[in-house]
C-alpha cells in the first residue's frame, strides 16, 4: 500500500467518524451524512488510483458502480418512509453478500492483496477470512429472512420446531470444526461449505424471532454487517476497513442494547425467539374474564370534545399508526387542538415501531417539529399533568402490568406512564392483545376511553368533529 | 589441582556453552517467523479495539430521535467493503476473482448510493422543523 493511499484512508476514517458524530443534533446531521459522503469518495477513488489497476478492471469496477449506484439511488429516492426498516434489512443483506463476494476474491487471488499465493494461503489469512466469509454470509441470509417479515411476505409470528436450539447449536459447532479444517487445508471444497452452512445458519438464528422484536434483530444485523467488514479488513490488511467495521459494528451492538433494555430482555432471550407465540392463547382465553369491570367505548365525536377543552395532550404512538399510515392525520389533529390553546406533545418508547428511531422518522416525515417529540425518560414525569394521553397504535408499551404484576411476560419492561393521565384515548381496532400476548389492564380502568376502529379513519373523524 | 584437568574442564564448559548458543539460535530463529508475522496482525488488532472505543463513545452521543438516520449512515458506511472489491476487480489475476469482485462492487454501491440518499431523506425531514 503506498503511502498516500494509507493517508487517504486515514482521511476516510475520521470523516466517518465526523459523520456518526454529527447525529448528535439534528442541526448538525446534515453535515454529517455530508462527511460521509465525502469519505467514502475519498476512499473509492484512492482505491482507483492504486498502481498497478489496469484499464479493463477500471471499466468493470466502474460498471458495478454505476449499475449498483443507479439502483441504490433509485431505490433510496421512491421507498416510504414506512418501508424504512425492511428497506435497511435490505442493504445489511447487501453488506453481507459483498462481504462472502471479498472474501472468495481474497481466496482465488491470494496474490492481489499480498496474503500468499493461490493454493498456499497464509494460516492467519485463512482464519480471518473465515470469519469475515462467516459473519458476511450469517448477515445476509439473516437479514433477507428480516427483509421478508417485516415486509409482510413471509408472517411475521415466531416459527419455532422442536429441537431448533439443539440444531443451531450442532450447526455452530460444526460451523467451528468446518473453520479449523479449512485453516488445515485451504481447500475450495470447505470454503464453500462454510459458506453454505453459515447461510444455513443466519436463515434459522432469525426465523424464530417474531415481528416486534425486529428492532433488535434489525440493530443485530447491523451490527454483525461491521463486523463482517472488519473480518474483511483482517484478511486483506486495510486499516479503513478494519476502523470502519469496528465503528459500523459498536453502533449496531449499542442500538441492540438499547432496544433490549427497552423491553428489559437479554439478547439471548430475543436470539432464542418464540416470544410471546405460548403465550398469546392464554391471554386471550383469558381476556373475556367476569371479574373485570366493562371496558368503555367511546365515539370519535367524544374524543373531540374532551380534547377541545384538554390543556395538555401526549400523543403516544406506536407501530400500529405506521400500518395505518395515520401520522399525517395526527398531526392535523394536533394542530387543530393547538389553535384550541392546547399543549400538544408525542411520547416514543425506545422500541415503538419495527426499527430504532422509526417513529420519530415517521413524525418528521409528517411535519412534526423533532422538540415536540420527547423519549420515554423526558416524558414520563408529565403524563401525571396531561389532560389527555391519545394512544395510537402501541399497546404493550403502555401496560401497568409491567410494575406490577411479576407473573407478566412484559414485568420490569420500561413502560410510558399513560394511566397518569386523566383520560387515556386507546385507538385499537379490537381487544386483541399486544405483541406480548399480554393483555392491558388498562382498557379496564374508569379514565380509560377506548376509540375502536382503524387509527387513520378514528384521527380523521375526530379532526372533523373538532373542525365543527 | 592438575593444570590438564582444568583445561579438560574448560573446554567441556565452553563446548557446552557453544551447544547451547547453537540451540538458542535455533529457537530464535523458529520464532521470528511467528513474531514477524504476529506483529502486522497486533497492530491491526490494535487499531480495531481502539477504533471499537471510538465508535462506542460517538455512538452514545448519538440523539434517540436520530437512530434511524444512524443505521442509514452506519449502513452506508459499512460498505466501505467495496474497497477490497475494488482491489479484486482491478488487481486480481484470476477471472473469477475478478468476477466475485465485480459482484461486490455492485453489492456495495447499491448500499453506498441508497444509504446515504435515504438518510439524506431522513435528515432533510428533521431539518428545520423547530417550534414556532
């Protein structure tokens, strides 16, 4: 590697770098994404520039570029903003497939990245290349197996079968010994068995894992693609590589940490999946319970009128007004009620929507100013002086169960304090229960007014009584 | 003592020495193969833990709201691998090394391109939206 070429790298990674920096303000990250951008062209053409390129190579590399940029542009430029999560599963898959293409060009031309010759590669070489080979191929049938769920075309609930853990297990072990005979020999025979067996193995680690854990799985995938990155890096030698995998892989770990904290669950609790999937049936024999006071219904029209004369209002929105395509609709809502001289503001719990920060994208996608929108620690003192909570699409994230009942699938989750409120609005469509299979206590409370029906056509039928 | 014995002696000893020197230097020589090409691998090793801390800590400053646009970005980024594929495509001797890494580019600059475009989305969406 010639000099200039390590500097320019080295200039790549700090603007990569600056760019994770600048997501610390919404102010600044613009910017940001503006310094990766320029990283990664410095990096791109610095790669161009390496001695010895010939001009047939520059042609095909050009042409991946630009056939791969067209689609990626054009792709980025039509998605919804709903679509987001699956649209990331995507391209971590992509990240994962380039990282098992790398690795096989690394294995038949050992020469171009000085690691050996072909035949009598390097054992150090082997091992990292393994592992990159490994986790690259583990992203991408992970990530396509996420890809399908949250875009609906494969059902989103948890496939368990029996013995599943046993044969992720035997499978990991003999992923392992697959690894140690291929630093042993080198052959092509084990290269690609350890790539056929690590995509064996992604396909299975997610499919157990149900719809509104994704956020997890998503955060995951993430992280795992860096990762896969930076085994690249080991094998080839290049710092960028190694630098930007370790930064891409720590961002994804964190946001997995923080979305399981969101639901006060282990990683492995949610890798080892099937949540929620027993105990769906219990909860819902259980739901027509004699004891329980009735559940009150309200109209729209009702709604209105107790907002109208609300001085402050929190919005509480959850995966269900994504589905419905209901933001703008509450924005309305909120704007209206704001003329009325309320206080209107939204309250995200950590693990509303399908990936981390979705909810908060979906909002400014509908104009909602960001200082409105608060996380679950800011808001929770206020929901005591709310005059209204306005819950739209969340369930589980509400529950009191969570403080109080140990028994709870969802005891020591991290909830949003709606009960505090004087008036709790539940836009649902049904009494079915949450993701958790847990039902809510507090559709049954005296404050609480449940609003059934479609979130989008229940927001707009109260904007129009609240027009009148 | 007799003189003869002494230097019988001696030259056990110094014969012994030269062995051991000899072994020594054998050892040596066994082990800086192993050293010469551990050292490459500590460095990167190195600079991937510190560049883990680095990503932990910036990470952490990073605001909730932002998370999404931080998997764009983290996305977008991570096919930073496009630089290996590049070397394959442009390096390699072997066809088919060219070809795996001509499928990499393409991979990669699907994400480079559509990451980046759609965080840009993102962030054009929280641009300016302060109250009032």
């Amino acid at each position: 590697m010639t000099t200039l070429t390590t500097l320019a790298y080295l200039v790549a990674s700090v603007l990569f770098i600056l760019a994770l920096r600048g997501l610390s303000h919404p102010e600044t990250s613009r910017r940001g994404n503006l310094y990766g951008m320029i990283g990664m062209a410095i990096a791109i053409v610095a790669t161009l520039l390496r001695p010895g390129m010939d001009l047939g190579g520059i042609a095909l590399i050009i042409a991946g570029l630009v056939i791969g940029g067209g689609i990626g542009a054009y792709v980025a430029g039509r998605i919804q903003m709903t679509a987001l999560p699956q649209l990331v599963a995507a391209f971590h898959s992509l990240v994962g497939m380039a990282a098992v293409f790398v690795a096989a060009a690394a294995f038949y031309s050992p020469e171009s990245f000085g690691i050996g010759v072909r035949g009598d590669i390097k054992g150090a070489s082997l091992v990292e290349m393994s592992l990159g080979l490994a986790i690259g191929a583990i992203t991408f049938s992970g990530s396509v197996i996420a890809f399908l769920k949250l875009d609906g075309r494969m059902s989103g609930a948890p496939i368990l079968f029996k013995g599943q853990h046993m044969l992720n297990a035997g499978l990991g072990v003999l992923l392992l010994v697959l690894v140690i005979a291929f630093v042993a020999t080198g052959s092509d025979f084990l290269f690609w068995m350890i790539a056929l067996l690590s995509f064996a193995l992604g396909f299975l680690l997610i499919t157990p894992i149900g719809g509104a854990d994704m956020p997890v799985v998503v955060s995951m995938l993430n992280s795992y693609s860096g990762w896969a990155a930076a085994g690249i890096g080991f094998t080839i030698g290049n710092l960028l590589l190694i630098v930007t995998g370790a930064l891409v892989g720590a961002s994804g770990a964190i946001l997995s940490y923080i979305m399981c904290k969101g639901m006060n669950r282990s990683i492995i609790n949610v890798l080892l999946g099937g949540f929620g999937a027993d105990a769906g049936g219990a909860a819902a024999a259980g739901g027509a319970a004699a004891d329980r006071a009735p559940v009150k219904a309200g109209s729209p029209e009702d709604a209105a009128y107790i907002m109208k004369n609300a001085q402050k209002i929190i919005v509480v929105p959850g995966y269900g007004m994504a589905v419905a395509q209901a933001q703008q609709v509450v924005r309305e809502m909120a704007d209206l009620l704001k003329k009325e001289g309320a206080d209107v503001s939204y309250a995200i719990h950590p693990v509303a929507g399908r990936m981390p920060g979705h909810m908060n994208v979906l909002l400014a996608e509908a104009n909602v100013p960001y200082d409105e929108v608060h996380e679950l620690e800011e808001i929770n003192p206020e929901f005591a002086d709310a005059d209204v909570a306005y819950v739209i699409g969340a369930n589980d994230v509400t529950n009191p169960a969570a403080k109080t009942d140990k028994s709870s699938a969802i005891y020591g989750m991290p909830i949003l304090d709606v009960e505090r409120a004087k008036t709790v609005f539940f836009v649902k469509r049904g009494m079915a229960s949450g993701y958790a299979g847990v039902e809510n206590e507090l559709f049954f409370r005296p404050n609480t007014m449940m609003l059934f029906g479609d979130a989008k056509k229940v927001t707009q039928e109260i904007v129009q009584a609240l027009q009148r | 003592m007799n003189p003869n014995v002494i230097a019988v002696e001696a030259q056990a000893l110094a014969d012994r020495a030269q062995a051991l020197a000899l072994h020594a230097r054998a050892m040596a020589d066994t082990v800086a193969p192993v050293a010469a090409a551990a050292e490459p691998f500590l460095l990167l090793l190195t600079i991937f833990l510190l560049a883990c801390f680095v990503g932990y800590h910036v990470v952490w400053s990073v605001t909730p709201a932002l998370h999404s646009p931080l998997m764009g970005v983290t996305n977008a980024i991570s096919s930073v691998i496009v630089v290996g594929a590049i070397l394959a495509a442009g390096l390699a001797e072997s066809g088919v090394a060219r070809f795996f890494g001509f499928l990499g580019v393409m991979l990669a600059s699907v994400n480079i391109f559509g990451g980046f475009l759609v965080t840009r989305r993102m962030l054009a969406m929280f641009q300016g939206k302060k109250k009032g």
